[in-house]
C-alpha cells in the first residue's frame, strides 16, 4: 500500500496531522499500534490551556495562541461534517498556588492572558461550596475545555469521510532504508509492508522506539509518564469551571460528569490503576468539595504522556530526508495539537511555517 504520507500514531497528534494533510490535498495512511486515540489523547481532561501558563516557555506559547484561535474553527467544521459536538466549554480556570503575583501578573499579560484575581467574597459567589485555601486565586475566563474522546471519535470520523486509509492494530516492526541510508523506502509492520513519499511519527512517548538512531542522531529525549484519573457524577453545573492546586484539578461536564486528574509517575509503560492514585485523587476532590465527598467513583483509568524535558520535537530527521517527527508534548498535546500539526505538515510541504520552527528543532 503506498500514500503520499504515512503517519505512525493515531492520538490527537496523528489524527491533527492527517486532518492538515488532507488539507493540502495529499493521500494519507494513518497507523497505529491499537485503537486510534486510546493512549495519552483519551486518558486527559482536555483542558486547552498549559496547566501553569507562566511557566511556560515562549515555544509552548507560540503553539497555544495559534491552536486557541483554531479550536472554534474546528470543532465547528467538525459538528457540520461528523453531526458529533465536542463539547468546547470556555468555563474558565480557577488556580490556587502560591506563585509570586507580580511575576503571574507580567508573564500573563504578555502572553495576552486574561486574569481575575478573587478574594473569599468573590470566591464564595462564583464558586459555592468550594473549600479552598491558598494565599492567591486567580481565574483565566478564557480557557476552555473540550470532551477529548468526542474530539478524537469526531476527527476520526472526519478523516474516514476523507478517505485517509486507517490501519489500527499494526505495529512498525523496521523501517527499511535505501543503499544510502538517507531515504525510508518503505515501513514493515505486523500486517505487511508499506511505503510513502513521506514519513511522519506521531507515537507519543512510543516515538524513540521508532526513530532511527544514526551517526549524528541519537536517541529521542522522550519517556513514558503515567496519569491516572478519575470520573465522577453530579448534577450539570455545580462546578461551574476547571479548578487547579498542585498541579492536580477538576473538570467539569457539561452533562454533570467530572474529571479529576492526574498524577505524574514514571513508571515506564504501566498502565495498571492503583489504589494509593485512586485515593490521593479522591481526597484532593474531597478536600475541595467536602459537600460532595459522598460520591462514588465512577471509574478509574490511567494513559501514558510522552514526557519531555524540552519544547515539542517538530521537524525533520538530520540524516533522513522523508522522515519528519511531531511528538513530546507531555501535558501539552491536545491544547497545542492544531498548531503542532499545522507546523509538521507545513516544512513537509516547504510552506513558510505558521510559526517560526527553530524551537522545535532538535
């Protein structure tokens, strides 16, 4: 099977990449080593913000103002194509750290970040029942979430109606080089073989296991790290916006169901829940919604982000001409998946990139 494009990995970095691919009217095979969508994409709380957004660096920002601006686009070309709404809530974030004022004051405003300090009275009108101490509270009104298993089912829908073949269920087992070694002739998986005129890698944290380690490319700085999470049910509304401490927070859904997440565990590629994560989650939710420590968990699973100590990897092989790579998002994906994918496909095409590339490069 051949395509102009072959792209290894189908979470929201594929399934974004395939999506700016058919854009540009290109022929595309999208693989994945199970089902498309069910690792670090599906396991997060899709919240379209950097958790902290002050601290993070300028290449992460580049990448969220462009994708903040698409996400309506999107999600409403999706709605029209697929019939699936996914559920886009701008409900804004409410954080409550200890971060130095001043500091979040400036970094936010040049970021071009709304903020709202709140103090108790402000606090207990916005947020009622809410238990939650800290020195400072701030809230972002702009940020907004987004139903991630909707979005992955609707650009997978999306995709197919576009006739981008999907192989689910095929693991890259080699990718076979000409005589040089400069070029990917063709890709070998558990079902057969395949080729493209390009190459793109969109694995998560599974990408180092498939780059190719040559004379001056050493291995790629990304590592499996675990999140567990966990669903609960109340009534729609009564958490009226995302909620951070800790790094840990609270999302709520439209239809009443709340997300609370995560923990950060290197513990390579297990996936296994346990009950010391389920506990810590439970009492983090507890503590802040003491009114509502009566309900039950609903569920329990855990996903695997590719960790990074550095910007998302977005750019071409060093060595190999039809290889191109975007991947190392960590927390960061899915807020940062329509910019990340605009830029991959864009220095595959030689288009002047969407934003200035160096800081991705590896």
């Amino acid at each position: 099977m051949s395509s102009d494009i072959l792209i290894i990995g189908a979470g929201i970095s594929g399934l974004m990449t395939a999506f700016e691919c058919c854009q540009a009217g290109a022929t595309v095979t999208l693989l994945d080593k199970s089902a498309s969508g069910r690792e670090a994409s599906w396991a997060g709380g899709g919240i379209l913000s950097p958790l902290y957004p002050w601290r993070e660096t300028a290449a992460i920002h580049s990448l969220r103002r462009w994708s903040e601006q698409q996400y309506p686009l999107l999600t409403s070309r999706l709605l029209e194509s697929t019939g699936i709404d996914v559920e886009l809530n701008r409900c804004g974030m409410l954080i409550a750290d200890d971060d130095d004022p001043q500091l979040i004051e400036a970094a936010l405003t040049e970021q071009q970040i709304a903020i709202q300090w709140l103090d108790q009275r402000d606090l207990a009108v916005s947020h009622p029942g809410l238990n939650l101490q800290a020195r400072y509270r701030l809230t972002l009104p702009a940020i907004a979430h987004i139903r991630n298993p909707y979005l992955l089912k609707a650009l997978k829908h999306c995709l197919l109606q576009q006739r981008v073949s999907m192989l689910e269920h095929q693991q890259v087992t080699q990718l076979n080089l000409t005589e040089t070694g400069r070029h990917i002739d063709s890709v070998e998986t558990t079902d057969g073989r395949l080729s493209a005129a390009t190459i793109i890698l969109t694995a998560g944290a599974w990408s180092p296991g498939i780059w190719p380690v040559t004379n001056v490319m050493s291995a790629l700085e990304i590592f499996p790290v675990k999140g567990q999470m966990l669903l609960l049910q109340t009534a729609p509304g009564t958490i009226p916006s995302i909620i951070l401490q800790n790094h840990q927070y609270i999302v709520p859904r439209n239809d009443g169901h709340i997300l609370v997440g995560s923990t950060v565990e290197h513990a390579g590629f297990n996936k296994v829940n346990t009950v010391p994560a389920k506990r810590q989650l439970k009492a983090f939710f507890d503590r802040l919604y003491p009114a509502f420590s009566h309900l039950p968990v609903k569920q329990h699973w855990a996903g695997i982000r590719p960790g990074s100590k550095r910007p998302p990897i977005i750019c071409q092989h060093p060595e190999i001409d039809n290889l191109y790579i975007n991947s190392g998002h960590f927390r960061n994906g899915l807020n940062l998946a329509p910019a990340s994918a605009r830029l991959v496909v864009d220095l595959v095409l030689g288009r002047e990139p969407v934003v200035p590339s160096q800081p991705y490069q590896l």
